[in-house]
C-alpha cells in the first residue's frame, strides 16, 4: 500500500522504535540520526513542548515521510499549521517513529528516546548554594587561558551569586530580549565588572557558542576556572546564569554538557574587567542600569 495515500494509521507493537537516537547540535539545526529499522519504510519526526509527552501533543514535524535514511535535519516546527523556523532561543523535543505498510494500512512504531536541546541542565540558573557547589570539580584537566585568573573562594563567589549575580540576573530577564542581536557583550560586561566590584577578579570573553558569535565570563573559582554565563537564554530558556567548569565545554550526543564531543564557550578575545565597559549613551543606558541597581547589592563584606 502506498504510504501516502492516506491509508488507516496503526499503532504496532511488533515494529520497533528507532534507536540509538543521536544528533549533532548548532544553534541554527539539529541533526538527528539513529539506527535503521529493519521493516521500514521510511520515518516520522516528531516535537513536544515537553518531555515524555503523549502522542496527541506531539506534532509531526516532517511534511512527507523521510524515505532517505535515518537521518533528518530539524530546522521548522509546526505552529498553528505553519512552518515555523525555531531552533535558537527554543526548548525542544524530538522523538523519532519508524513506520511500514501492510496489507492493512500503515503502521507506525511508538516513539524512540527523545532529544531535547536542553544543554545546560545540572548548570544553571547558578545562583543558589546547592546549585553552585554541585557543579564544583576538585581540579582541571583543559589547558588554562594564557591570562592567569587569581582564585576566588568558593565561599566569596556563592555570596557573589546570591546577591548581585541574583539581581544582575533577574534585571537582565526583565529588560533584555534574549534573542536581542548582540546583547551578550554587554551582559558580559555587566558580570565582569559586578565581579571585580566585589573582589572577584574575572575576566571577558569573546568568543563563540558553538558557530555562534557569544560572549562570556570566566572566574578562577578554588584554582578551576569555569564559565559564567549570564546570557544563555539566547539559546535555551530558563537557564541563566549558568557555571560550567571548563573541562565540561562540550556537548556530546545526547545534548548534554559532558567532557568530550562538539566543543562550545571557545575562546578568541581575553578581556581583563578594566579593558571593557559600558558605553555611556542614550542606546546603553538600559545595561547601564542594571549594571548600577545590580552593583548596589554587594555588600563590604564579599
């Protein structure tokens, strides 16, 4: 039977799910492969708003069955019937189904393991006490930026986060477009300087996320340095501010921060907190603020 000629959907337990799921991450696309399914025809690709949900929910996002291989490259999603283009700055699950033609009609298999694009789990928003200490490593094994950082205490910095990384955080979510072109250089700058203010010496990074433009803090936190970043939101909400340690800069497979796989946080510029600043005008003066009403929280004795 043809598989597109709208035959009877079918749900079978005796085709299996795809497996193995894996992708390759950029800000733009997500490359999902997986095993081939022996009895296949061909695939469905489908997204949720959330993990685990039921089939109903899920939308298919491919128009035609991919009949090319086990592989697809997921670019839109399906919103309101329309093809939409979001990858950068959205949370998403992916799953993948196999599916066969019968005598009967057509059959598809259940759903292999998702992946989601939610590279920062374990790491961020880092403003609490357990959050910060559980990312903590006892040492590094990446090469350390040509700069020397001077160590912080592990102590100092949580205070640091729980105040005026706290507020610089909970400003910048209410004044900032995440998606805003740029914006990250001035958050970096922001965090630097609201650093250095309480002791912490830090140092601004211009770099890349992956392909992407990007810029970033490191801290020296008990003689490991770590990222520290304030915008990661531009690429998947609900996770700033982030603290990864450096040997952690990678993403591998299934999505996550890991030791090994696609390197992000790279490295191009070093700033020290006195090479960078605001610019002090009218078009800066929404960072300015922050930068002001943020500085007022930390206290003399951080």
């Amino acid at each position: 039977m043809c598989l597109l000629c709208g035959g009877a959907l079918l749900i079978s337990e005796e085709l299996h799910a795809p497996r193995n799921v894996s992708a390759t991450f950029t800000e733009k696309i997500i490359d999902i492969r997986w095993d081939p399914v022996g009895t296949a025809d061909g695939y469905n690709i489908y997204s949720a708003p959330a993990g685990g949900m039921e089939k109903a929910k899920r939308t298919k996002v491919n128009p035609v069955l991919v009949v090319s291989g086990p592989r697809f490259a997921y670019i839109w999603d399906i919103e309101n019937g329309e093809k939409v283009r979001r990858v950068k700055g959205h949370v998403h699950y992916l799953s993948a189904t196999a599916v066969e033609s019968t005598k009967t009609g057509v059959r598809e298999s259940g759903f292999s393991e998702e992946i989601d694009n939610c590279y920062f789990s374990g790491y961020g928003p880092a403003v609490t006490r357990p959050g910060i200490r559980s990312v903590l490593v006892d040492s590094q094994a990446s090469t350390k930026l040509p700069v020397g950082v001077p160590p912080v205490s592990v102590e100092k910095f949580i205070a640091f986060m729980q105040t005026a990384g706290a507020q610089a955080a909970a400003l910048i979510a209410d004044s900032i477009d995440p998606l805003q072109t740029g914006a990250c250089a001035p958050i970096a700058t922001i965090i630097a300087n609201l650093l250095t203010q309480a002791g912490i010496s830090a140092l601004k990074i211009e770099g890349r996320f992956i392909k992407e433009y990007h810029n970033f803090v490191i801290v020296n936190i008990a003689g490991n340095e770590y990222v520290i970043d304030f915008a990661t939101d531009q690429f998947v909400p609900g996770f700033s501010p982030v603290c990864i340690p450096r040997d952690y800069c990678n993403i591998n497979a299934q999505g996550k921060l890991s030791l090994s796989g696609t390197p992000i946080y790279k490295a191009a510029k070093i700033y020290t907190a006195n090479q960078t600043s605001l610019v002090d005008d009218s078009t800066a003066e929404i960072y300015n603020t922050i930068l002001r009403r943020a500085g007022a929280s930390i206290s003399d004795k951080q």
